[in-house]
C-alpha cells in the first residue's frame, strides 16, 4: 500500500490522467460523440415516399428551414426569447440591486435561498402552477373581474399575434410563463455584478456631486450591465430550447422546440429535426461571442 | 460631513420593487397547495367551491403514480451516483494540476446544461438510434448523468480551492500515505460539498423532463407523468396533489443544500 502510494506521489502527472480519464471519457464518448451524431444526422435526408432516412450527404434538410412556416417558428422563438430576456432584467433589478447592497449578511444568505429555491424545485410543476393561476375560470382571472378590468384584459387577448381565447392558451400566457420561470437565472448573475460594485465608487461619485438618480445611472447601471448579459444568456437560451412552456399554455403556432419535437417523433425525420436544433446552437454561439465582448463571463 | 450620501437605506420603491419580485417567485407555488385541497375535479374554477383532503387519498391509490414516482427516485439516485463518482474525480484532476486545457474540461461539463434541453435530448436519441440500444432505463440514466456532473464538479471544485493545502501537507509528513490523507484529510473536508452537491443532482435528475422524453422508452417518469397532465388535463385533482407533494418533497433537500453552499461561500468572503 505504501508503495503503491509513494508511486503515484512520484507521478502527479500520471495521477491527474487517471482522475481525468473516466470523466472526460464519459463526456466526450456520451456527449461529444451525440453531438456529432446530431450534426450528422442533419446532413441526411427523409425520403419522402419510403418514410426513410437516407444516410446520404446532402444540404437539402437544411434549404427546408428556409420554408416560410419555418422561419416562421425561428422568429416567433426568437422574439419571445428576446422580450422574456428584456422583462427578467426589469423585474430582477430591485431585487437583486437589494440584496447587493442593503441586505444585512444574515438576510442576503436568506434571500440567496428564497431566490434559488424556485430553480431547483420542480420545473413541471411550476408551469402547472401558471395553468392553475392563468385558465379562463382561474384566480388571475377572478382578480380581473373583483377589478373590473374584463376590457382591458379581452383587449389585450384580443391583439392579433399575441392574443388568445383566454390568458392560459395565448402568447401572453407563455410570456408570463417564461419570465416567471427563468427569473433566477437573471437575478443571480445581476447579484453577483452588483456585488463587486465598491461602495467607495458611489461614495465618490456623490462626494463630486452627483444626485443619487446620477450615480444609479452613470455608474450603477454600466456596472450592472455584464450581469444583465451574463443573465440574458440563460434566459434566451432556456427559452429557444422549451418546448414544455409553449406545449402546456401556448396555442396551435409552433416554437423551435415543438417543431423538433414533433419532426423527430410523429414523424420520424430525425434530418429534420437535428437541422432545426442547429438554429437554437448557432444563435447561441453568436450570442455567446457577443456576451464574451460584452464581459458577460467575468459576471458569471 | 457628507450631505446626500449614496446608498445607506434602501428607498421605499426599491423595497416595494424588491418583495415584488420575490412575491411574483413564491406566490405562484402557494396557488398550487391551495388547490390541492379544492372539491372541484373538472375545471380549476376559484374562489374555490369547497375543501377537501380526500385527493390526497385518491392519489395514494394510483398504482400508476406510485410506479413513476419509484422509477424517478430510482433514476435520480444511479444518476446521482454517477455524478457524484464523474465530477469528483475531475474535480480533483483540475483542482491538482494547471494542465494545459483545463477550461476545456470545465467547459465541456457545463455544456450539457448551457445548451438547450432539446439538443441534448435529440442529440442522444440520433446517437443511441443510430447504435440501435433499446430505449430503456439505463438510456435515461445515460441521459440525466450528463448534466449532473456539473453541479457536483462546481460544489467539489470550490470546497478544493478553500481547503488549505497545509493540511494535506502535514498529513504527509506525519507518515500518512496517499490513500490514508484522502480518508482521513480529504474526504471529511469535501463531505458536505458532497452532500450539497449530490442533493442538487439528485433534484436536477428527479425533475428533469425534457432530456428524458427524448431518452426513455415507454417508461413514465414523475415528470413526464406531470407533463401528460400539463397537455391534456385528465385528472386535475390528482394533479394538483403531486405537484403539491413534489414541492414539498424537494423543499427540504434543496433548502439545507442551499444553505450549505451559501454559507461556505460566505466564510470564504469572511478570510479574503
């Protein structure tokens, strides 16, 4: 045993592999190797008639993204995705700003949890939770009406585009959904920015004179700013990927994650289907990129 | 004397703003233990009719319930395993040595829970399809450990950086020899890094719907029985009892694993 230990102590390098080994063999074997299945696969093609993938090279699967209907749905993903990101900023700011810079050590440590436990407690379950809350009948619903709001909400439901027979099987329906859901993801990063922000800074910034609105705007929200993209990240991409948000609350119009879902299921195109998740991976890398230049990974 | 200093007291609408929000995140998880108690069984009709435990009942004898409910705890615990087993060891792999390519390795374990669900799951199904492996338990387990690893890795990673290599050294030089350092030394300083860890994979995996729909065969797991209920509603009393019994199931695990995590990191704020 002893020499057995004194062998590997002599051989850190060796030791370090070994440790690495089943790991990364894992990865790269399971994940890696999927991935590039995938990006296989998306060269391929269903013969129409036969029902079949052909294991052909071709480009065609992908010239079918370009079908109207289909950048239809990378669109309509897309802008969802994109306003879902702008309203988690909005909502996440006063919280997170508190508990950066006010909450005493004890309360942020509580508030850390109260905003973290909502991620990890059931996903599922929190989009049930809008079902209930959002259906024609529902509590949503009953405030509405305790309110006399009922023409306000019929004009809103009434929107070509975004509107619905009621709140629970429209795109506004989805949007409260997502924003509700992804919150955390935006909260948190925004925290963590703000965190590193020295009060020595705003100090002096009010010693030269600003008003406190000056010193939110000139020196709060640019240091913000990397945590709002490093945020935005999940936001978006959690939103591109969902298919279980629009499943549950949204209406008959497709989103990237449906459509991936159907293709390679009822009908069997895998092609199809890996073809349409490479418009979710390609969006991101190039938001990547740009988060990347924005500073968004020091805020992470 | 300063005269407006910046930023001693929160303002009222920056308080106001704040319980907002963590309102907006916690009352919608209150709606649903209320209507678990609800008379009404075929819309979610509210104020409620009327008050009632006996859905709680009907749920207990669903057999179809209690079969997916063993086979999530069964997948999350092998996946929590795994997880376990993966990330430490990279954990330790990267926290050893400054190899050339160790953002690589971190980059490639987060991966999975960077990319969207949907890529992950189909990317699986084409490879496991293309191999010809029957969809099956072990194929969702496959499935659910790729993106555990990471919560593991991350929790494990952090305790190595703050544990004081000192320690490791004196053991040394006490005559301890490797593996005694790594039972004696190692193992009780990343235990409750451990625990933490292993608590959040296991909540990851228990939860998880999207990888999984892509992964199993004909099997239910908890979340994809919820997700049947969620499309087409058949049982919505019955429903509203898991989803209640599932909050209350996790609260516990993830609050004490929370903790854990957010008190370590404050100690370590402590020392800087």
């Amino acid at each position: 045993m002893n020499r057995l230990s004194t062998f590997f102590y002599k051989r850190p390098a060796l030791v370090t592999l070994l440790l690495l080994a089943i790991p990364m063999l894992y990865m790269i074997v399971v994940y890696l190797g999927s991935l590039f299945a995938l990006l296989l696969n998306s060269f391929y093609f269903l013969e129409e008639f036969t029902g079949l993938v052909v294991k052909e090279f071709t480009l065609s699967t992908y010239v079918q993204l370009f079908k109207p209907t289909n950048l239809g749905i990378f669109g309509r993903t897309a802008g969802m995705a994109l306003a879902v990101t702008i309203m988690d900023a909005l909502i996440a700011f006063p919280l997170s700003y508190y508990i950066a810079k006010f909450a005493s050590r004890r309360l942020r440590t509580y508030l850390y949890i109260a905003v973290t436990l909502p991620l990890w407690s059931s996903y599922l379950v929190r989009v049930y939770a809008w079902k209930l809350i959002l259906s024609k009948e529902g509590i949503l619903s009953w405030f509405v009406n305790l309110f006399h709001l009922n023409s306000l909400l019929d004009a809103l439901l009434s929107l070509p585009g975004i509107g619905g027979s009621s709140l629970s099987l429209s795109p506004i329906g989805m949007f409260i959904a997502f924003c509700y859901i992804w919150l955390p993801y935006m909260i948190v990063p925004i925290q963590t920015a703000l965190e590193r922000v020295p009060k020595s800074l705003l100090e002096a910034s009010s010693d030269l004179g600003a008003k406190p609105s000056q010193t939110f705007r000139n020196v709060i929200l640019p240091l913000a700013f990397p945590g709002v993209i490093a945020g935005s990240i999940f936001t978006f991409s959690l939103t591109l990927g969902d298919f279980i948000v629009p499943q549950s609350l949204g209406n008959s119009r497709f989103f990237i994650g449906q459509a991936v879902y159907s293709h390679q299921g009822t009908s069997g195109n895998i092609p199809l289907a890996a073809a349409f998740t490479m418009g979710p991976v390609v969006i991101m890398v190039v938001y990547l990129l740009i988060a990347r230049k924005l500073g968004a990974f020091d805020a992470l | 004397m300063r005269s407006k200093s910046y930023g001693d007291k929160a303002s009222l609408g920056l308080k106001i703003g704040a319980i907002g929000t963590l309102l907006f995140l916690h009352v919608p998880l209150w709606v649903i233990f209320l209507y678990s108690f609800t008379t009404d069984e075929s819309t979610y009709s509210f104020p409620l009719p009327g008050l009632t435990t006996k859905w709680f009942g009907v749920a207990l004898q669903r057999t179809d319930l209690w079969d997916a409910l063993k086979l999530s705890l069964q997948v999350a615990s092998l996946a929590t395993v795994a997880a376990l087993i993966l990330g430490t060891l990279a954990a330790a792999a990267v926290y050893r040595s400054n190899f050339f390519g160790r953002d690589a390795v971190s980059f490639l374990l987060v991966l999975p829970i960077a990319l969207p669900g949907i890529v992950t799951g189909i990317a699986l199904r084409s490879a496991i399809g293309s191999l010809e492996i029957p969809f099956s338990f072990w194929t969702i387990i496959i499935g659910h450990a790729t993106f555990c690893v990471v919560v593991v890795y991350n929790n494990v990673l952090a305790r190595f950086r703050r544990m004081q290599s000192s320690q490791i050294e004196a053991s040394m030089d006490l005559g301890a020899n490797s593996f005694q350092t790594f039972r004696y030394i190692v193992l009780p300083n990343i235990a409750t890094a451990l625990l933490a860890g292993g608590m959040l994979a296991f909540a990851l995996s228990f939860d998880e719907v999207i990888v999984t729909t892509f992964t199993a065969g004909q099997q239910s797991t908890l979340p994809i029985w919820i997700f049947s209920q969620l499309v087409r509603p058949r049982d919505r009393p019955v429903t509203n009892v898991v989803a209640t019994i599932v909050i209350l199931i996790t609260f516990l695990p993830i609050f004490f694993a929370q903790k854990i995590s957010a008190e370590s990191s404050d100690t370590e704020g402590e020392t800087k």
